[in-house]
C-alpha cells in the first residue's frame, strides 16, 4: 500500500479519514501533532494554515509515498495556494471531503478546482462519516500492490 500524508485546515476531516482507512469507530478528536500509522500520515490543519510549517510538511513528505490535500465542499475560502504541491517532490493528489453535506454539486466542483490548481493529478470525492468513496482511494493506495502481483 502507498504510504499517503494527509493535508488541509482544520476540521476538514484528517483524522476522520485515517479512522475510515484503517477501519476502527469514528471518534473525533483533535490532532495535536504528527501521527505516524502503517500507511498514513495525518497531520494537525495548523501546520496548513501556518507558513512557519511548511519546513514540516515538506521535511515529513519525505516519509510518504505519495500527498494527499484535503479541501471541504463546505469551504468557502481558499484552502491552499497556487501551485502548492509544488513544495513535495511526491506525487500529489486531492481529496474533497464531507460531499454528504453539499447542498449543491458547485461546492463541490469548486473545492476540486481548488485541489487542480493546487497541483494535484487526480482527485477523489468522499463522504468519510457516510462511507462513500473510500473504496476508489483504497483501489488508488492499493494500486502498487497490484501492479506488482502482475508481474
């Protein structure tokens, strides 16, 4: 499996995502720092939303195999900058969050503009509370693996 770092603000749902990867109850609580699982990486929305901790993000990519930015389809504001994938030398791709909560398909197609301009190759959209589109991420990380048996 593709070792993948989550990133984004705040409440856009890391920690939730981690959970609904690795299978265990969902139970919300705030990431205080950096938590290393088998094969991922959630950090704390602060180190997003704080310049000072880029050096961070950039210096724990290096444990990743591939970045993955998560915007909300309930943000109103801008999440990242553009072009911000280009602080990773890692492939980057971009997952849209809590689509359960859309109230209209133009919230989500603009956080996955967003996510484009960011830099990401691809995007996912999911509903990690309600389960939707995990499967097509899984099959993503999981597609390594695959490839490999193949042969």
């Amino acid at each position: 499996m593709k070792k993948i770092m989550f990133v984004g603000p705040v409440g856009v749902g890391k920690t939730t995502l981690t959970q609904r990867l690795k299978g265990l109850d969902l139970n919300y609580y705030k990431t205080q720092s950096i938590q290393f699982y088998d094969a991922i990486i959630d950090t704390p929305g602060e180190f997003l939303q704080h310049r000072k901790y880029y050096n961070a993000l950039s210096v724990t990519a290096n444990e990743a195999d591939v970045i993955g930015l998560l915007v909300s389809s309930l943000e109103k504001m801008q999440t990242f900058p553009q072009g911000f994938a280009s602080l990773f030398n890692k492939e980057v791709i971009g997952i849209v969050t809590k689509t359960d909560m859309a109230e209209s398909l133009s919230q989500i197609e603009r956080a996955k503009e967003e996510l484009k301009n960011a830099g990401a190759s691809s995007i996912f959209e999911l509903s990690a509370v309600k389960d939707q589109g995990i499967s097509q991420l899984k099959d993503f990380l999981l597609s390594d693996e695959k490839d490999k048996s193949d042969k």
